[in-house]
C-alpha cells in the first residue's frame, strides 16, 4: 500500500526546503478591477494556510488560480518548484497535482462513491489507492455506494477522499463546510483536521469563518479586498492584528482611547503593559475575554457597574459601564453570581495591543 | 457599543465582482468554428430567400404593395390572433382545473389534455372535414332528420380556426400548468381569507401571475398557426402559407413566392422574439425552485359537473372524434379490400428520416449549446441566437428556399435525402439547441474543474463527466426533434426524393385527393409513432419536476 505518511515537519526543516507552493506578486483583475491583488504567499510541506476573508475579497479567486482555473494577470505561481502559471503561460488544471475540495463536494453523481475516488489515479494503482482513501477518511466499504445515497457529511468525506487519493503536492479546500449545519460542520472540522495530519498533507483553507481559520491552520492569511493584509499563526493574528478591521474580523474587539508612551498606555482602565512601544495618541485593543471582573467589597473599589447579562451557557457575556458612560463587554465563564446593577471592579489580564487611531474606521 | 456585538463583524465586505462562474476562459477553437459553421447553415435559405427576392427589383414595390399581398397578411393575421385567444380560452381554465381543484380524475386529465400533441394538426382538420364538411357526416345527419341545409362551410376560416386552436391549445396548458406549478397559492389563499370567492381569487392573484406564461403560450400558438402549412391548405384558406405554395406551383415568376416568404419571416420572427422576451419574465415569476407545497385542493361542489362537460368537449373534439374517425376508416377500407401494402415501407422510411434528422440535429446543435452554455462570451451568444432563427422560419419557406438552392446550385443534392436533413437541421435545430444547452447548464462548472484537477484533460472531462450527465436532457431534445419531423409536412413535400413516401406525405396526397380511406392507416400510424417519443419525453418531464433535478 501507498503510503504518505512523513514525520510533521520540524522548523529547520521548513526552513530549510523550498516551499511546495511558492506565490510571488500575484494579481488577477475582472473588468479591470483588481480581485486579487498583487499578493505574495508561501507554503511549505505539511503546513495548514487558511485564507481568510469577508465574501468577495478575492479567496476563492486566490484559490482557483493556484489550481489552474483562472490565468493570473501578473505574477506567477510555483508549485513543488516548477512553474506553473504566469500571463501568458500556464500549465493546465491537469497538469498540476492539485487536489481540490469543492463547497458543494460536487461528486460526479453519475459515478458510484469508489470511481469518484479513483478517477484522477492511474487504473494500476486504482484499487488500493481508492481503499486507502477511503479507509483515511473513514469511510471504507462504501465504495459501491451512489453519491447521493450519502449524507452530506459523508459526500464531502468522500470528495476529500477524492482529492487526497492522487496523492497530490498540495489540497485545496474552498469552504468545504459552508453548507452544512453547525453541529456537522463541528465534528466534519475536527475529522478533517484529523486526517490532513495524518497524511501530512499540505493545505490551503479558505473560509470566512474566523473560528474554522483559527482553530485549524497553522498559518492564517487574512485578505481583504483582494490584498493579504496579514499573515501568521493564529495566536498571532488574534492577540496582535495589525489593523482595527482585521482585529474585529477575526474577533469580538472593542477599542478605547489611550495616550502610550514606551511599553504602557494609559487609558480608562489604568495604566496598562502593551506588547509593542508606542507613543502619543494610540487606540487600545480590549477582546472581551480579557476583561476580569471583581465584585465590590471591603477591599475592592468598584469602578463600573453591570448594566446587562447574556447568557450563552459556555460563556456569558457582561455589559459594563464606566463612570465616563462608556460602555464595555465582558466575556466571562458561565460561573459566578454577577449579576446587572452589581457594581464591579474591571481590570486587564495580561498586555494590550495599541494601534495608530484611526479616525476613519469608527 | 452594544452587546450583540457576541455576532462577527464582517468589517469590510468587498465589493461585488462580477461572477466568476462557469466560463471565464477562452472557448476552445474548434468549438467556435463548428458552431459558426453551424450557423452559417442556419443562415443560409434565409439569405438565399433575401437575394431571390431583392431580384425582382423594381417589381418588388408593386409588388409588396398590391392589394393581394395584403389581404393575405390580414388573413394570416387575423387566424394566428384568433387562434391564440380560443386556445388560451380552452387552455386556461383546464390548467387550473387540473393544478388547483378536486376535479374528477384529475391525475389522468393532466396527460389528456397535452395529448393532443400527437395528432399532426393537418389529420385532425381532416376528420373535422369529414365530420363537418358540406357532404359531412354531421351535415348528412342534420339534413335526413332536420331537414337543415344551409349548414356553414367548414372551409376557409372556421375550419382552420377550429382546428388550428384545438391542437394547439395542449402548448398554452403545458406552459400554464408549468407556471401554476411554480407559483405558491399563499396569494390566493390570502385572498379567499379576505372575502374573495375562488374564482375572483384566481383571478386578482394566481393568474395575474401567470400573464407572461399566458402570453408566452399564446405566441405560440399563434406562431404555429402562422407556420402552419397543412391544416389552411386542406382547409382552403388563403394564409400566407398556402399562398407561397399556390404561387410556387402555379407561376415560373418565383421572386413573388419569396416576397410572400419573406413577408411571413417577418411575422414569424415577431413572434418568436415577443415570445422570447416573455419567456424570461415568465421565469422570473416563479417562485423558488423546488415543488410548490402540497395544498388543500379547491372544492369545486356543483360546479363539478360544467367543469366535466367542459373537459369532455375539449376532449372530445381534440382526441376523440379524431380517433374514432381513423378508426372507422380504417374498418371501412379494410372491408373494402384496401391493402394498405405500401404502409411498411412507408413506415420505414418515416422512421429512418426521424432518427437521422434527430441525429444530425442534435449532432449539429451540441458545438451551439456547447459554446452558449458553457463559455460566457459574445460570439457564443450571437450565434446562440442566430439557430433561434429556425423557430421563425416557417417549414415552407425553408424548403421553398431550399428548392430554389438546390435547382439552382446544387444540382447532385436537389431531391436527395441529405438536402431534406439539411433542411430538417435548420427547421428543427432550436429545439435541440434549448434542451441540450440547458442539459449542460444543469452540470455544476466546479464539476468540471474537479475532473481537470484530477488530471484529465478537457475533451476526457467533456466525454467522461460532463455529457453523461447531461445525456438524457439532449436524448429528449433529439427525441423532440424527432417527433416534429416525422409529422413536417410542407418541407417533406418540396424537397423529398421522387417516389420517396413517408406517413406524412400519405396522408398528405390521398387526402388531397379525397381518398380518406387510404389516408387512416398511415394518418393512425403516424399518431403511432409519434406517440412513443411524446411519452418518453412527458415520462422524463415529470421524474424531472418531482425529483427537483437534472
């Protein structure tokens, strides 16, 4: 049996290798307007990229243009060191080894389950190569099966199986989960995350769900109108986004005015540690999960009140105001008695990240 | 900042790009230039029939002009509007008897009402000849046990009226009822909630929405009408038809036959682009995609019974009579001693003409559907466009013109087979361009793509994926093809080899020469035939609009 399984990748290593997928200046325009934008972006061998972004900010074309479906108007591509697109230029979609897994799965309807998997492999290796995928994505002895007397679950199971059987250079997912339900997109997520580890495979992931991104890649790409405005791992992007859009994008975020000098800021919740050096005017970055809240008592002097509650079950969520009438939001544990009219004591975990205001995006 | 700020912000939501779908590469090139040949073919007798006619030079005003000419157009004219409005009047209220009430049998109506289809339309003026004719039976009837004789002629307008709206009545309730299908009775429902009877509740909501399906069928109809060669013949009356055909016979100075040509391409023409242009609007009217939900049917109560004698008269002049009439010819001629040995071979080259006009059609048609389905560029939808021609292009004047082609430069190919499927191919090609196209446009794209990214090439991708899938949309498009030509009648005639009888052409000269007897048995073989693709296509309508897919 064929088998793709390599250790994971240590950092040297990484560093070491060319990328598997190698973009440089990207940039494909409809009508002359840019949807991709000029983008550079790599990818090394058994690394998870997820590109994330609002619909229409150029992903999916990102996508389509690295497995050949569209033809780029500057910059070129290079996949396992060879290139593969530039204007003028590109090696067909066939010529590739690209696997691909669509929104809607789109299996071949007219085909049982086993030929959809086997039809991009060579017939002399068909039978063990469609059982071997099969039997990765946990699905083997439903090879005779028609594509729809599946789940949807189970179709996008299958064209994951589909595209990983090839043995292709790099899969790419367009929003794999898109149509399906939350509680199957859940349990999906952590199944594919499962078996893309397990065969080491190198990914590209493009979603707009914030949460899919953060909690399956290695890396997330975040792309707004057809440029990648940041690139790194998701703790990263998370606790230090470069900009306030890609900090409320990929996350609840709310914003305080400060005045920073060096390593501290100072705004209405105190005098604060910040990750970076800054001076003068700044905006304070405050995820509400970093707020802690302590009930006034004998030796905590309460400086907002509790004005709302939600209740979520695994967390709930506190509205505060201040004694300057603004107002924040607190995520806390589902446990513990505040309740709104408390009055609280509000106060930072950890470092903040400033930002240069910015007086247009209020 | 407010507390439902637990939802993601979507901070910039980019601005819409034009689609991206299905055809953003260049077409490949030999798919332009078949389809351009294509067209080029399609083209070809309506730009023959332009020079023919722009011969007559200075004659051509006067001639145009002439009072004759007029009165034509007003005849054609005033059959084709008449005939649309009666058959909307027949269509109409059975679609919504059979969609929306407890009408009796209702399940079986449905399919009796559409099947009218397969009565070529010039046999059902026949029997009506028959019944109602000056020495009809009906007449006879009237006049041994009424002592009436002055019963009005059959002939001329009447006749073709009655007919022509009869048999094409069957296109406006297929298209009502697939209108009805797709609009949901919540509107009608609120209006009957509201204090509306039921029937001025159809009326200010349901069928205000059905008024581009209504329209649309009537065209149609009207269309056909316009087009219709044999059923005015028989009948006698002066449309613009049997006029091309009467000057054709009857005169060496040809260049009137193709004025008059032209003149009803005009019309025609008129037509199919009013029809066209509804018909998108007819789409957007139509509420979702899937099947309308399941509703209380209407209780009809007393009004049961003129609702049944409604549907029985319908059906008894546009499916019974004619069959009874056959029938009893055929009984007729047979005791006579009518052999009817001709009828195999007949039959024969009736089939073989129908499956390889239906071939060559759907063959000539896939580059077509191919280019306009699958790519989005301009040069795909021009000549899209420029196949749909042949709905406006009326059987006699396509072999009209081709009789002047093949006399004229293609002497090898005048009265041969190949000719004739030519002229099939133009005539036919737009239905089996609209249903392969739309075959094609039901395989999702990204199917496509999946099949390059495993690595087959495009024409592998072509063969393996994307025409099987599409395969029993273009079986029914060549199946519909074939149906219309096994009963085309003026092009048959003009352009068939010598002594090359199909059923058609049968029913065609013995009827002309009153001998109805000898016409029963390929007129009834010919229903016979026509009957069994009709009945594939209807199966395979209706599996398509209860499964909801391609």
């Amino acid at each position: 049996m064929v088998q793709t399984i390599e250790s994971p990748p240590t950092d040297e290593q990484t560093a070491l290798r060319p990328p598997v997928l190698q973009i440089t200046g990207l940039e494909k325009r409809y009508r002359n307007v840019p949807v991709v934008d000029t983008i550079d972006l790599a990818v090394h061998q058994g690394e998870v990229l997820s590109i994330l972004g609002p619909s229409g900010c150029g992903k999916t074309t990102t996508l389509r243009l690295i497995a050949g479906f569209e033809e780029p108007d500057r910059g070129s591509i290079e996949i396992g060191g060879q290139l593969m697109s530039r204007p003028g230029r590109c090696e067909p979609p066939e010529k590739r080894r690209v696997g691909m897994v669509f929104q809607d799965g789109v299996l071949f309807p007219h085909m049982s389950v086993g030929d959809n998997v086997g039809f991009g492999v060579e017939s002399s290796q068909r039978r063990e190569r469609v059982a071997w995928a099969l039997e990765v994505v946990g699905l083997g002895g439903l090879a005779s099966r028609m594509p729809y007397e599946l789940s949807g679950g189970q179709q996008q199971r299958v064209s994951l199986a589909r595209a990983l059987a090839p043995n292709p250079s790099i899969i790419l997912l367009d929003e794999p989960f898109a149509s399906l339900d939350a509680a199957l997109r859940t349990r999906l997520r952590t199944d594919v995350r499962q078996i893309l580890a397990a065969v080491s495979a190198t990914v590209i992931w493009v979603t707009h769900d914030q949460e899919e991104a953060l909690s399956l890649s290695d890396r997330v790409a975040v792309m707004f109108n057809g440029v990648i405005v940041q690139d790194a791992a998701p703790e990263e992007l998370y606790h230090r986004p470069v900009s306030r859009d890609v900090g409320m994008f990929v996350g609840d975020a709310q914003f305080l005015p400060g005045s920073a000098s060096g390593r501290r800021v100072t705004c209405e919740l105190g005098d604060l540690p910040t990750y970076t050096a800054a001076e003068g005017e700044v905006d304070v970055m405050i995820r509400p999960e970093a707020l802690r809240l302590t009930p006034a008592g004998p030796d905590v002097v309460p400086n907002a009140v509790v004005t709302d509650r939600l209740f979520f079950g695994h967390d709930q969520l506190l509205r505060i105001e201040l004694a300057s009438g603004t107002t924040l939001n607190a995520r806390l544990g589902s446990y513990g008695g505040i309740r709104p009219g408390d009055r609280v004591r509000v106060s930072l975990r950890g470092a903040v990240l400033t930002l240069q205001t910015d007086r247009e995006s209020v | 900042m407010s507390l439902a700020a637990g939802t993601r912000k979507h901070a910039l939501d980019g601005p819409r790009w034009p689609a991206r779908a299905a055809g953003v590469r260049q077409p490949p090139l030999v798919l332009v230039a078949l389809a351009l040949a294509v067209a080029a073919l399609v083209l070809l007798p309506l730009i023959y029939l332009i020079i023919r006619a722009s011969e007559a030079g200075e004659k051509f005003r006067t001639l145009l002009l002439r009072d004759r000419t007029l009165e034509i157009l007003i005849n054609t004219i005033l059959l084709s509007v008449s005939v649309a409005i009666t058959a909307a009047v027949i269509a109409v209220p059975a679609a919504w008897l059979v969609a929306r009430t407890d009408m009796p049998g209702g399940r079986w109506l449905s399919p009796l009402f559409a099947l009218p289809l397969v009565i070529p339309s010039y046999i059902g003026a026949l029997t009506f000849i028959v019944i109602l004719g000056p020495r009809g039976e009906l007449s006879r009837w009237l006049e041994k046990s009424a002592g009436i004789e002055a019963f009005p002629s059959i002939y001329g307008f009447w006749g073709s009226w009655l007919a022509l709206s009869l048999f094409t009545a069957p296109y406006v309730f297929l298209t009502v009822s697939a209108a009805l299908q797709g609009i949901d009775p919540v509107h009608e429902e609120a209006a009957r909630s509201l204090g509306k009877g039921s029937i001025e509740s159809f009326m200010r909501t349901t069928l205000r929405q059905l008024r581009p399906a209504i329209f649309s069928g009537m065209l149609l109809s009207a269309l056909y009408a316009v087009s219709d060669f044999g059923v005015v013949s028989l009948m006698r009356y002066d449309s613009l038809t049997r006029a091309i055909f009467v000057q054709y016979q009857a005169s060496f100075d040809r260049s009137y036959a193709a004025l008059l040509g032209l003149v009803l391409v005009a019309f025609a023409l008129l037509l199919v682009g009013a029809e066209s242009m509804l018909r998108d609007k007819a789409v957007y009217y139509r509420i979702g995609s899937g099947v309308a939900r399941q509703r209380q049917p209407r209780q009809l109560g007393w009004k049961k019974a003129p609702a049944l004698l409604f549907a029985g008269v319908v059906l008894l002049l546009s499916l019974a009579l004619p069959l009874i009439v056959l029938v009893r010819w055929l009984v007729r001629a047979l005791r006579r001693g009518e052999s009817f040995d001709q009828l195999l071979t007949v039959t024969g080259n009736t089939l073989v003409l129908g499956i390889a006009a239906a071939l060559i059609t759907t063959a000539a048609a896939l580059p077509v559907a191919l280019l306009a389905g699958r790519y989005r560029s301009r040069i795909g939808a021009v000549i899209e466009r420029t196949t749909y021609i042949g709905y406006g292009l009326p059987g006699i004047v396509i072999g009209l013109s081709f009789v002047f082609l093949g006399a004229n430069y293609l002497i090898q190919l005048y009265q041969t087979v190949p000719l004739l499927l030519l002229a099939y191919m133009v005539r036919f090609i737009p239905q089996a361009v609209g249903s392969t196209k739309s075959s094609l446009m039901q395989v999702n794209p990204r199917m496509e793509d999946a099949s390059r990214g495993l690595g087959r090439s495009w024409t592998a991708t072509m063969a393996r994926i994307t025409m099987p899938i599409a395969m029993p949309g273009v079986l029914a498009g060549a199946a519909l093809v074939f149906l219309t030509v096994v009963k085309e009648l003026p092009m048959t005639i003009l352009l068939r080899p010598t002594g090359m009888d199909t059923l058609a052409t049968e029913v065609w000269t013995a009827s002309s020469d009153l001998r109805y007897g000898e016409a029963s048995g390929p007129a009834l073989m010919l229903i016979l035939v026509s009957a069994i693709p009709s009945a594939v296509i209807f199966a395979r309508a209706r599996q398509t609009a209860m499964r909801g897919d391609a």
